[in-house]
C-alpha cells in the first residue's frame, strides 16, 4: 500500500476564528474535509500564528498584523491528525518569545511536531522526524521573512534563511537537508517565502528550490504568498510553491482569490512521490470546505494553467472532483 501525505498552507487559527472557536467544536476550521485527512497517513501545515493564553503581547516593535489564539485550540490540530507543523514564518512571534515558549511547550505535549522556530538558533534549525508504519518522514523548516526574527546561539527565533544560495545560512541549510536525508526515508523542507500575492513563481524560488533537490529534499512545501502558485515536478521530485491561505479570517481579494487553495494529498511508493491529487478548497466562515461546482472547475483550471508555464501536467479527474499530477 502507498503512503499517503497531506499537505495544506497557512492555518491562521487568530482573530476572528480564534472567537469562534470559543462557541465552536474544534473540528470546526475544516469543514467537510476531515474524512479526506483521515484518509491519509501523514499530515502537515503552516502555522500562521501563536498559540497562547497571555492576553497581551509583550512591548514589541510596531507591527500590523499579528495573530494569537487560545492555546487550547491547539486541539484543532489533532482534530484533522496533524503530524507536523512549520513554526518557521511571520507570525510566530507576534505574542513574543513566552507566548512562542508556551506554544512550543503545548504542541509539545499533544504529540504535534515543528519545525522552524525555538528558544534558540538550533532548536529552531532542529528538523522533525516521524515514523509511520516503519517509514521514516523528516520535516525541515525555514522562512525569509523577518529578518529580525533570526535565532542566534541563546536568543529565542526563526530558522532565517535569505534565498540567496551563497549566503553562509543557505549554505547550512543545504548541508542541514542532506544530513537529515542521510537519517530518513522521506524529506520535506517547508518554505515561507516571498512577498504576497502574485501568480509567477520568482525565479530565486525556482532556483533555490532546485538546490534543494539536489542536495536531498524529496518535496519542497512553500507557503507565505497568500495565493497558490504552481506545482513542479523535478529530477523525480516535486516542488509546491505555494500552497495558499487554508484557514483564516482574512479579506478576500476579488481577483488573487486568497480564499482558493488545495488539499495536497501526495501519494509515495517505494520513498518516492507517484502522483499528487489537488483537491480545490474554499475559506467560507472561518472553515476550509471543499470547492463544488463551477467554482471548483475555476480553481483547479486557474491551477492547470500555472502548471502548464512550468511544464508540469495536471490532468482534471472530473468525476472525482480533483487534479492528478502523474510523477
């Protein structure tokens, strides 16, 4: 039987969700699509926020935006069987570094894994690895937003990679993802990458992603733009660039559509990926739902043509409602 994983973007679980869930079942933020994740092996996402029960931040920087919710709605997590989460990204220190400490502490202690952030440089550096059915899985996080955010030796961070392969952390991540593929059977790096919005992957992306193969990454999980972007089958390996807003209470853009993504369900045989199924999801009242009807056909057609500009071909399962890419 072939292992399946499932992959979605960015889960903001504060604001306006984080009240709902006051009234609210944890199962609540994803909709109708738990019994497609209980389907699957293997679960992950980008956590786009912190998980705390401090009721104020402390006296930080001004910022925007920032994210926070109750550290009980780490629950909604293990609620869809979540595995691992990337920690590494702009919003995780938004409460500041206790409330990153309890957040840590509390996915800790519900079994979720993470990657990307922690009380200094190398727990933040720190790759997940799990076992499902004797397969080993490694989870490797980093992001190059927030520069200021990057962990050092005994300051608490993000794992801080500008996207520049001659930089000397680039250069670390590089040798990080071929020690950990050394140590496992499969390995995803998780990117939170770019600025927002915009369709065409940047060409440092594609660059950098390609390095990442090279040196041992099976799948390149991106996330940050708001939009989802294209699919790229590399070398045998596959390359997400950008899997979109998943759950959040955010505006919505009437063209970029950030409401629109996928459920990316990753089928893997013999430690090697054999198709990716796309399944269109909507954001409708704080939840992730399935996509019906011509607006599922718009979402997985505005996903066909992205692909066609890198080469990849996404063949549209009509009756099953899904897009299969064929590796």
């Amino acid at each position: 039987m072939p292992m399946r994983i499932i992959l979605v973007g960015d889960v903001m679980l504060g604001r306006k969700v984080d009240e709902w869930l006051e009234k609210a079942e944890f199962s609540y933020p994803w909709g109708d699509l738990l019994p497609l994740f209980r389907c699957a092996d293997w679960k992950g996402c980008n956590l786009e926020c912190v998980m705390t029960d401090l009721d104020q931040p402390e006296d930080l920087p001004p910022k925007i935006f920032r994210f926070s919710s109750k550290l009980k709605n780490i629950e909604v997590l293990k609620e869809a069987g979540i595995r691992a989460v990337s920690l590494a990204n702009n919003h995780v220190l938004d409460w500041g570094t206790e409330a990153l400490a309890q957040m840590l502490d509390g996915l800790d202690a519900l079994g979720i894994l993470h990657s990307g952030a922690g009380m200094n440089r190398e727990e933040c550096r720190r790759p997940a690895v799990d076992y499902i059915h004797g397969f080993k899985i490694g989870f490797l996080a980093f992001s190059d937003n927030e520069p200021s955010w990057e962990a050092s030796e005994n300051k608490p961070g993000i794992h801080y990679v500008p996207i520049e392969p001659n930089d000397p952390r680039a250069k670390f991540l590089f040798k990080l993802v071929q020690k950990t593929k050394s140590q496992v059977d499969f390995l995803i790096v998780s990117a939170h990458w770019g600025p927002n919005w915009g369709f065409e992957v940047p060409s440092e992306h594609l660059d950098f992603a390609h390095r990442l193969i090279k040196n041992g990454a099976d799948l390149v999980y991106g996330h940050s733009p708001h939009v989802f972007r294209a699919v790229e089958v590399f070398h045998g390996k596959v390359v997400l660039y950008s899997c979109g807003d998943f759950i959040d209470d955010y505006s919505v853009d009437p063209y970029f559509r950030n409401d629109w993504s996928f459920v990316f369900l990753l089928e893997i045989e013999k430690a090697k990926i054999a198709s990716v199924r796309l399944f269109p999801v909507v954001i409708n009242n704080f939840r992730a739902q399935k996509a019906k009807g011509r607006e599922a056909q718009e979402i997985l057609e505005r996903m066909v043509s992205l692909c066609r500009a890198l080469g990849t071909t996404v063949y549209w399962e009509k009756e099953k409602a899904y897009g299969l890419i064929k590796v």
